[in-house]
C-alpha cells in the first residue's frame, strides 16, 4: 500500500464531483465538521459509555468519549503525518492531513454502537443466538441469508453501514465522507464470515459488502482472502484504535474515581506507574502543589495521555513498513515500552475486577438486554406480520427512512436494527415503557 492511494479525499457516493471544487478548509477537515453537526452524533449524548447516565455525578458517556478520542487521534495522526512527510522522498502534501482523518474517523467510532453500551452490541447478538431470534434465524438461513451478521452483531459494522448507507429520502452515499475517512474506522476489514468465534468482530454487513470493497480497491488496500472477503487494515486504522484504547482505559479509571469505586491512592498508584523512576518525583513534586484530590488526578490523566501518545507514535513510524504490507498484526499499544505497558496492562486488569463486574455496570447491562430483546421481539414480529392491527400501530413508530416493506425477510431484519441501534437510552427506556402500557404519554 502507499501513502498517495491512501489518502484520498474522494468522497463515497459523489465521485462524479470530485475535483470540481477547491476549499481552504480541506474535505477531511469537512467530514470531521459534517459528523459534529450531525443528528447521530447528538445522540450519543445520551447512550451509555460504561457507566449510567449522569445523576449527581457525571461521567462520560458515548459523546464524552467520542470528543476526547478525537483529541488523541488528531495529536496522533499529527504527529505520525509531520514526521512521515519529513521522511518522505516524495511530497505527499496528504500526509499533513492525516490528524484531520484520524480525528473525523474517531468521532464516527462509535456512530453505530446501540443503547447501553457494550451490552447493547451482545444484546442483539444473543437475541438471535439463544433467544427469540433463533426461530427467525433459521428462516433466513433458509434463504441463503448471512446470518452471522445478526449472531454476531458488531457496532463498528454498524457504525459503516450508517456513514454509507442510503436511507429512504436521504441522499447516495450517505454522509458523503471521504474514502479515507469511511476505511479509517473499519478496524475489522472482514465479513462477519471471517470473524473470530469469541470475539464475533468483523467490519461490514453482507449489505455493505461490496461498498467497502469500492473503497477498498479505491484506496489500494491489500486483499488477503477473496471468499470469505478480507483486507488488511487501512494503516491510519491503527491510530484510531491506538486513540481509542488509551481513553477508554484511562478514563474509565477516572470515573470509577468519582464514582468512589476506586480510592484516590488506588487511582495515583495506577497512573504513577506509567512514569519512569526518573519522571516519578517530578510529578509528585506538581501534584503537591494542589489540594483538590480532582485537580490531582486530571494532572496525572493528562500526563498519562501524553506519554501513550508518544509511544504509540513511535510503534507506528518504527513498524511503517510492516503496517503497509499488512504484515502488522496487533495493536500498537500491545508494542509500547515495558514501564507504560505493565502500567497499562494492570489497569485493564483493575478495570475488569473493579469497574466493569460493579454492580451499577451489571445492572444497566440487565436492563439492556431486556429492553432490546424486547424491542426487537416487539418490532421484528410487526413487519414479519404487517397485516395485524397491533402490527400496523408499531410500524408507525418506525421511521419512514426504514425499509420495512416490499423487501425480503434480512433488509426488515435490519431496519429493526437500525431503529433500534439509533436509539438513546432514555428513548429505549421510554418506548419499552409505552409499549409495555407502564407510561402514557401526557395529555
């Protein structure tokens, strides 16, 4: 692969306009401002992190997380552009650009991602797995349907479908971003064919499999498989990964901090451990110079951060090659220097023994799996049978922009999804409520 393909600022679904048009503001920095003043990235305002939604105290949820993601993935691909142009034998102008993609790529991550949080994502895939679904499923097995598509239901699947999908009224191509952008955030290049068992990740539907394919051969990525499809990673993928990785792991920690699901010893004693012995005393010698336990930990966050920023942009340039060859096969923060990984590592290993098995996480996961199995058994049953009267009341919930009639039995499947993967919390909640008759609406 190379860096002149790959970057590209072609945009999916208006390739007919391409270089008609010259800005000042690059079309990368278009599609970072197109995903900010957009209604799905409002919405994850109100979608759960990890975390519920703020009472009292609050903590980041998916817009939180996605603005801050966005931060890092600019720093990242800034720094990783500058120092790739400085090298470079030719003048690739694209590569000073590359902060502007990764940090557009990063606030679209989690654009598919359903209501309450990871266990939305296991929600639907259970659905269909071991509950309700199952009958479902051997009805589009029947049909030659790819029904590992819904067994394994993945968010950043959804998160493509979304971008560029074409939903009734709207126009082709979706949002309309830029190629580089739109295969920035496919970090499971495959079909849900080729996803590993365990985890069920892949990166698109069979809906759209040969969008991405589009993108693919635009972008000159390097095909591994034909059958089941399957690419290596476009290489700014890594650096949203990288992005993603470091805050959710740090941050996590700093709202189990405010939640008091981890003392503030526990918490200084986690993030000192990033520091080398010989930036150690430094920090201590800062944070003494404040009281507030917040101030405190927001100072050694930051600090943090910044170190895995500069470790993860070296992984990156020190393994260039390897990455565009395909050849690099893990996460770049599972190659960062032994003082930060030990650190990092233990706090993934607090994190699932503190954080994420708390009771306030396994309980908006329980009601999770009961909202969205219900929703889904609610909708799925109406346009599988629109003919009925209760049936015909349900569908007018479901958006217009929804193909819900005249189509086979997987694109329903997947308008249910779509309305249902769309959804706030609060929205989930409310309709679950109305559904049920435990709320009315105000008169």
């Amino acid at each position: 692969m190379n860096w002149e393909k790959l970057l590209s600022d072609k945009r999916f679904g208006m390739e007919s306009y391409h270089e008609k048009t010259k800005r000042e503001r690059t079309d990368f920095q278009r599609d970072y401002d197109r995903l900010i003043f957009s209604a799905p990235f409002r919405r994850l305002q109100n979608k759960t992190q990890v975390f519920p939604l703020p009472g009292s105290i609050f903590v980041h949820n998916r817009l939180t997380h996605s603005l801050e993601v966005a931060c890092v993935g600019r720093s990242l691909g800034d720094m990783c552009g500058k120092q790739l142009f400085k090298s470079s034998k030719q003048e690739c102008f694209a590569l000073l650009e590359m902060g502007s993609i990764v940090s557009a790529a990063c606030l679209a991550h989690d654009l598919g991602n359903p209501p309450f949080g990871h266990s939305g994502e296991e929600a639907i895939s259970t659905y269909f797995s071991e509950g309700n679904g199952k009958e479902w499923i051997k009805k589009l097995q029947s049909q030659g349907e790819r029904v590992s598509d819904f067994t394994h239901f993945e968010g950043n699947a959804n998160s493509l479908r979304l971008l560029t999908h074409q939903f009734n009224g709207r126009r082709e191509g979706g949002f309309a971003m830029t190629y580089s952008t739109l295969s920035s955030i496919v970090k499971y290049p495959y079909t849900s064919l080729s996803c590993d068992p365990q985890k069920g990740k892949f990166g698109f539907f069979a809906s759209e499999e040969s969008d991405y394919q589009r993108i693919a051969n635009e972008l000159g990525l390097i095909k591994i498989n034909e059958t089941p499809l399957q690419y290596a990673r476009h290489p700014l993928v890594y650096l949203v990964e990288a992005a993603d990785d470091i805050c959710y792991q740090i941050m996590d920690i700093e709202d189990a901090h405010k939640l008091k699901l981890l003392s503030t010893e526990e918490c200084i004693e986690l993030m000192l451990h990033f520091f080398p012995e010989e930036k150690k005393n430094r920090a201590l010698k800062i944070m003494s110079m404040v009281d507030d336990k917040n101030e405190k930990m927001a100072y050694l966050r930051s600090s943090v951060i910044g170190i895995l920023i500069d470790e993860c942009s070296r992984i990156f340039i020190e393994n260039e090659t390897d990455i565009l060859q395909g050849r690099f096969d893990k996460s770049l923060i599972k190659y960062i220097g032994e003082v930060p990984k030990s650190a990092y590592m233990n706090c993934s290993k607090i994190a699932v023994e503190k954080i994420y098995r708390s009771q306030i996480v396994v309980d908006i996961e329980l009601a999770g799996f009961r909202i969205i199995g219900f929703l889904l058994d609610c909708l799925l049953d109406a346009v599988r049978n629109p003919g009925k009267k209760y049936s015909e009341l349900l569908i007018k919930r479901i958006p217009e922009q929804y193909e819900k009639s005249n189509v086979g039995d997987y694109t329903k499947t997947q308008a249910v999804i779509d309305y249902i993967s769309g959804m706030t919390d609060i929205y989930a909640l409310d309709l679950y409520r109305k559904i049920t008759g435990m709320s009315l609406p105000s008169l």
